[in-house]
C-alpha cells in the first residue's frame, strides 16, 4: 500500500519547481498588466464584483 502512495504524492523537489513555475509565471503576468493600460482594464472588466443590498463591494 505504501508503495502506491508514492507514486501519488509527489517529491519535495518536484513541488518546489511547481511552485516556482507558478510564482515566475504569475509575477511575468502581473507585470505585463502592469505595462499594457488596455489589457490591464479587459482583464478588469472580465472580472466579477459581488455587492450586497447597500451596494457595498463584498469582493
């Protein structure tokens, strides 16, 4: 049983180099919105924005 765990959970190293994958392309995504005015407010617009009965922003 044991062994078939293993096979699931992946090695410490290999969830590191996910990790800084995900953070490398996050941050070159942050700073391309950062850069381009007109896809920063697409994206802006594509997102969603819950309010409650007193029109106050929730997230």
């Amino acid at each position: 049983m044991a062994a078939n765990l293993s096979k699931l959970i992946p090695a410490p190293v290999e969830v590191g180099r996910e990790a800084l994958t995900v953070l490398g392309g996050l941050l070159i995504a942050a700073f391309i919105l950062s850069r381009f005015p007109k896809i920063r407010d697409f994206v802006a617009g594509q997102s969603i924005t819950v309010k409650d009965s007193s029109n106050n922003i929730l997230f």
